[in-house]
C-alpha cells in the first residue's frame, strides 16, 4: 500500500507494539494533514497541563521522536487519522511544528484498536511523564469493549464474567483502581454481585441495610467458602461468643438466633445445594457441640496437660537443653 505526504525514515525507531496493530508505514507528517479521531479512551478530552509539558519538551529538545514510542494514525480516505497520540499532538501544534514522525497503521478489529488505546495509557514510561489512564478512563474504554463484543456475538449478555474478561485484556492493575472500576462496571451494567465475589463484608453490608428483616433478632454472619467446610461449627462457636458476651453484660437474649450466611467458591448452578448442606452442617455441629459440651462440663474431664514437643536445637524445656 502506497502512501501520499508521507516522508518515509530508514532509521529506528521505538515501534509502537500492540495485539492487532500492524505498521505499513513510519515517517513525518504535516501536521496539517493529521485530523483527531474520537478518544475514547478517555472519558475526558485532553489534558491541558500535558500538552503544555509536550509542548515545553518539544521547543527545548528533549522530546525524541525516535526514542519516544511514535504517534499512531490511520490512513482513511486520504487522511491520517489520529488514534493515540493526542497529548503528542497537540503539544506539537502548541509548539508551532509543521511535521509530525507518526506510525501508520493497520489495525485487526475494532476491539484491538480499543485495547491498544487504552493499554498505551497505561504503559510506563522512563522517557517522559505520561497522562496516564483513570478510573473513568478506564471504565470508559471496557463499556466500549464490552459492547463491541456484544454486536458481534464474541458474548451473549454483559456479567461479572465478560467484565472480569474484559478488565483482563486491558491489564488492569489494583494500583490502577482495580476494584474501584470493577464496581463502577458492575453497577452502570446493572449487574449483581456474583458468588465468587463475595466476602464478610458483603454479608455485614446486606445485614446493617436490612435491619427491618433481621429485627431484634442476634445476627451471626458467615461466610460458607463450600459445601464441606465446616462453617456451621464456626457459626455456631461465635454465636456462642456473642450470647455470652450479652449474658455477661447483664442483657436478655433475644427470642431469635440468626446465621446470615453467604456463599463463595460455588457456583450460581450448584449454590442452591450449598445452602441446603450448611443448613445440614449447622443441625449436624450443633449436635456435635452438645455431646462435646455435656462431656467438657462433666466430672470425668479433667484438662490435659501440654507436652512441648522438641523443634528447634538449642530452645530450653523444663531446664534441659535440646542437643
């Protein structure tokens, strides 16, 4: 593919390399020749301070177009169309320069050119400061993936499992807000918390914002990791604690006793069956506590007595050094 008003390098340079992207072409442009496409990788437009910065780099040298990862546009019906790069631009335009060293490029799909744009601003680089993606930012570019996967049937419905995906191809890090945009996706598509998700604090969430249906009653929460964990005995053990800790204080208990359980590691197929078995487990350690407790309180049960098993050479037990 030959390419017009493009001032063609043999030198290196520092290539743009992303999933989808093919380079049919690296040289100057005229900067009047470059046009803006939409930035959706941003939920903002550009950034008025780096673009100064740009701007102060250009007009005193120290922004290298060789070495900095070049500017990428398309070649649509005769115009080179800017898809990353705005910042570079502007501050180009700012710093009244005809020419721009850009990278023209291919790219596979659409949904390779979104993740590449929104990847770029993520990239750290030791060569110059960056404006580097947000929350919203990259809020914005998922909903953007996740639609286009939805048009052409790469999925049926939009849930945890396509977000989770999705925030996977863009390389989404916990310093990049991580959890902070895997809630916001999750609410602006209206979707549930998945099992899998969830944790002790969801569970202390749903009861302190259901005080009507819990009432007076004493509300243990428990998380039920699966069907054989054991959890009942825990519930029960702290539901223990927690009457105890009312008798104690001089204060009645109430007529109800609740497990405010949730489930995790099972899936949405198998979780009616889990709440089945840890309505088992409760009435199953319950039982096991009142035959352990009759014994415990008994005459016949005295407390063992600890042997410290020898581990490390040089500890002293009972005034005797191990060798």
């Amino acid at each position: 593919m030959t390419i017009p008003n493009i001032r063609l390098v043999e030198s290196q340079y520092c290539a743009p390399e992303y999933d989808g992207c093919e380079i049919i072409a690296a040289g100057w442009v005229s900067i009047d020749d470059i046009h803006r496409g939409p930035n959706w990788a941003r939920a903002g437009d550009y950034d008025e301070e780096k673009v100064n910065e740009f701007r102060e780099m250009i007009e005193t040298g120290y922004y290298m177009p060789y070495a900095h990862e070049a500017p990428v546009t398309e070649y649509v019906n005769g115009k080179f169309v800017l898809s990353m790069g705005n910042h570079r631009h502007q501050g180009h335009l700012r710093a009244n320069q005809e020419e721009m060293f850009v990278c023209v490029v291919n790219w596979r799909d659409e949904e390779s050119k979104q993740v590449a744009m929104s990847c770029e601003n993520g990239n750290i680089s030791p060569r110059y400061t960056k404006n580097y993606r947000t929350v919203a930012d990259i809020v914005q570019s998922a909903s953007k993936i996740l639609n286009i996967r939805m048009v052409n049937g790469t999925i049926s419905k939009i849930n945890e499992e396509s977000i989770d995906d999705v925030l996977k191809t863009l390389k989404v890090t916990q310093k990049e807000g991580l959890v902070e945009v895997h809630s916001s996706l999750m609410a602006d598509h209206h979707v549930r918390q998945g099992v899998k998700k969830y944790s002790q604090d969801c569970i202390e969430d749903y009861v302190s914002s259901n005080s009507d249906l819990f009432g007076d009653s004493l509300v243990v929460p428990q998380l039920f990791r699966d069907k054989a964990s054991k959890a009942g005995y825990r519930a029960l053990v702290n539901m223990s604690l927690s009457c105890l800790d009312l008798i104690e204080s001089g204060q009645d208990l109430p007529e109800v006793l609740r497990v405010a359980g949730a489930f995790t590691n099972v899936t949405e197929k198998n979780l009616t069956s889990a709440r089945a078995a840890a309505r088992e487990d409760l009435v199953r350690q319950h039982r096991v506590l009142q035959r352990l407790g009759t014994f415990l309180t008994s005459e016949q049960f005295v407390v063992p007595e600890l042997h410290e098993v020898p581990q490390l050479h040089g500890v002293e037990l009972d005034d005797t050094v191990v060798a």
